[in-house]
C-alpha cells in the first residue's frame, strides 16, 4: 500500500475518531444568529411567499494535513455557485405552515399581491461524507420587498470539523421559531 493512501486512512480514522468523541460526548452544532426590527410583529403574519434560491453555494472538500501532533484542517477555498442542493424552500415552506402561516414557493419575479410577508434565503453547503449545511440565511422582507424586518443566519464555521451533520429539516425549524418569537 503507498504512502498516500495509508495517510489518507489515518486521516479518516482520526476524523471519524474525533466526531464519535467531541459530536457524541458535546453534540457540536452550528450557531444560530437572529436579528429582528423592535417593531417587528409576528402575530399578524397569515400569508408568506418564498422566493425560491436560484443556485446554492458550495464549498469544495480539502484534505488536511496530518503530522504528529494531529490533523491540520487547511482553511477555505470560497464558496462557488452550484445548482440548488436539497429542499431548503419546502422545509421553510412546512416550518410556516406547523405555526398558521399559509406559505407559497415562487420565482423572485413572480411576486403576487396579498402577501403579509416575503422569505428569500441562501444555503451554502460543504462535502464531509456526504453534503452538509455550512450557512443559511432566512431574511424576511415586508410585502413591498423594501424593507428587512429579520434575519437568521445559521453556521457551522466554528464547529466546521466537529458538527452533528446539519441540514435545514434540523436547522430551519429552530430558525423559524426564533424569527416569529415563539
């Protein structure tokens, strides 16, 4: 077997490693930061259109380094537009509708009347064994599209290595609960 690959083994070994440890014992998660307007009323919210995501980004997989004192995780390389991965949308979509909130999925052009509030969101994903959520941000928008009444922004950065591998079916319903207050 060649060096490499015995390197690359040790490498998975010492990652999965690490997860069982720190994800099991600390159940690292992302952090989630939400921001709203003091006038920012909830209770009158009965009608939601979502503007679905045009492109998510993604963030390509780097292999670190490992030497005697342990895995050096290399930093990253920007995130790169990439067709839309999962269904951040529908699960936004379903959060609203679990609180009373009537929720459509459409195009940023395609804005109808009679919304009591707007949803656009960005997704940034990254590979580790299979693709993760990295970020998501869920700002919601008044009905005229002029004015940010919230926002949410969900991220892995600082547990990027150690994490309980996010998606939104975990994160947008905690991300919603806290933009409506409840």
């Amino acid at each position: 077997m060649n060096m490499g690959l015995k390197c690359f083994r040790k490498g998975i070994l010492f990652k999965i490693a690490l997860y069982t440890l720190f994800a099991g014992v600390y159940g690292c998660a992302g952090k989630i930061n939400t921001i709203k307007k003091p006038e920012h009323n909830t209770s009158n919210y009965t009608k939601a259109y979502i503007i679905s995501a045009e492109n998510s980004q993604y963030i390509k997989f780097r292999f670190g380094t490992i030497t005697p004192f342990g895995y050096l995780v290399p930093p990253d390389n920007p995130a790169q537009q990439h067709e839309v991965i999962g269904h951040t949308a529908t699960v936004i979509k379903n959060e609203l509708e679990k609180t009373g909130i009537t929720a459509i999925i459409g195009q940023k052009d395609d804005i109808p009347e009679g919304f009591d509030l707007i949803i656009m969101y960005q997704d940034t994903w990254r590979w580790d064994f299979k693709k993760v959520l990295d970020k998501l941000e869920i700002v919601f928008v008044s009905p005229d599209g002029k004015e940010e009444l919230a926002r949410s922004t969900y991220n892995i950065y600082q547990n990027k290595e150690l994490h309980n591998f996010p998606t939104p079916e975990k994160e947008v319903p905690k991300m919603i609960r806290e933009l409506l207050g409840k």
